[in-house]
C-alpha cells in the first residue's frame, strides 16, 4: 500500500483546525492510482481511514474513479497538474460539508474523506436539482452529478494559470466579454458568493458532460480560446 508517513499536518479550508493524522502514499487500489496518473496528479496521498474504505465501501473505488475519469478530460485540454506536479490528497477537511478544494497555488487538489459515497452523491445531485450548483450534467446519471464539485475546483486552477500566462484576471475577461454594463449572469446560488465563484460554476456547466451552454459559457470559452490559446 505504499510507505506510511508519519504524523501530516494537513491544511485545507478555512474553518477549524488542521487534521493531523497518518497517511498512506497511494490508494491501494492500482487502478485508481493509474486513474490519478492518466489525470495528470504527481503522487497520490490517503489517509488511513480513506485507505481502508476504499477497501470496505464497494462504491468509494467508483466514486473516486469517476471523479479522477472526469477531471483527466478537462486536464487533456488545460494541463494544469501536469504543469504544477500537483498532489492528489484524501483526507478530512477542516469543513465537513467540503467536497473537494484546490490550493491557491495549484500545488494540491484534495477530496475530502468525511462523507460517505452516498452522501456525496446525494448532496451533489440535490445541489444542482435546487440550483445551488450550475447545471454541468443529468441528474439521473451519477458520473455526470459527482463530476460537478472536482470540476469547480479545477475552474479555480485555470483561472490562477490563465493569470500566469496572460497576466489577466480570466473573470474580468469574462465580464468584458459579456460586457461590463451587464449583471453577471445566474448560474447558480453558490456562484452568487463572489465572481470568482461564479467563474468557477461557469466553468463546470461549460465543461461538464451534459452541461447546458448558456451565454456565460460560450463567453468563457472564447476567452479562453482568444486570449488563452487553449484549444476549446
């Protein structure tokens, strides 16, 4: 199961405190870690407890493959983890409702390990039937629905490598696309916290399987076509 390290102090979130725990370098499971490889992650990192649900949870190996089966198309177009060696982490967050984040600097992406299969399923599913998330794919097919949070997270890494590259900020790009003297427009209640947050639901309703397109989402992508030199 890979070298055990001794106590990590993990920090992610913004509430609470760090989780200090044992942990593991690589699932156990060689076809997630091959998924993590083909997604582009440098190393893979669990916590023991995540370690043995992977063995105990007949749905967790699924889940978690499907989110990395996702997150590899999107990381084909944008290269982000190659770019930055960055780090697959399983492990609690300092919120419990945490489904995924991304470090600021692209150097971690982390799932949480707090809720069940299920859980994460349901909450994600409900999230988007109640439009607290963007519509980025059916409802009724569950790799489409668990694709939604890993993809929003990985927006955020595209907006920080946008900037690296053209020096822009990618929302403000966006908004000028759509125009300045325009409201930002409603893609969800969670992207109505801040714009950022809102470029990031754009971001998984545009590339999710299943998303509708809408006028956000055509603006992104020429953004990032025009001014990015992505090939979207």
């Amino acid at each position: 199961m890979g070298g055990r390290g001794s106590t990590y102090n993990h920090s992610s979130g913004s509430e609470g405190q760090p989780y200090r725990g044992k942990f593991v370098t690589g699932s156990g499971h060689a076809g997630i870690d091959q998924l993590a490889r083909n997604a582009g992650f440098s190393k893979v990192i669990v916590s023991e407890e995540y370690a043995k649900r992977l063995d105990s949870d007949k749905h967790a190996p699924q889940l978690l493959g499907a989110m990395l089966y996702n997150i590899s198309k999107v990381e084909r177009i944008f290269h982000v983890l190659q770019d930055n060696k960055t780090e697959l982490v399983i492990a609690p967050a300092r919120r419990k409702t945490t489904i995924a984040s991304m470090r600021v600097d692209n150097s971690r992406m982390q799932i949480t390990s707090q809720m069940t299969s299920k859980d994460i399923i349901n909450a994600t599913r409900d999230g988007i039937k109640e439009k607290w998330f963007s519509k980025s794919g059916s409802t009724s097919k569950v790799n489409q629905v668990i694709a939604h949070v890993p993809l929003h997270e990985y927006g955020h890494s595209v907006a920080n490598q946008f900037h690296k590259r053209t020096g822009k900020d990618l929302t403000r790009a966006v908004r000028k696309e759509l125009g300045y003297n325009k409201k930002l427009p409603n893609v969800s209640t969670y992207g109505e916290r801040s714009s950022h947050e809102w470029l990031a639901e754009t971001f998984a309703q545009a590339f999710g399987t299943g998303g509708q397109q809408s006028e956000a989402t055509r603006a992104l992508k020429k953004v990032l076509r025009e001014q990015g030199g992505y090939n979207v």
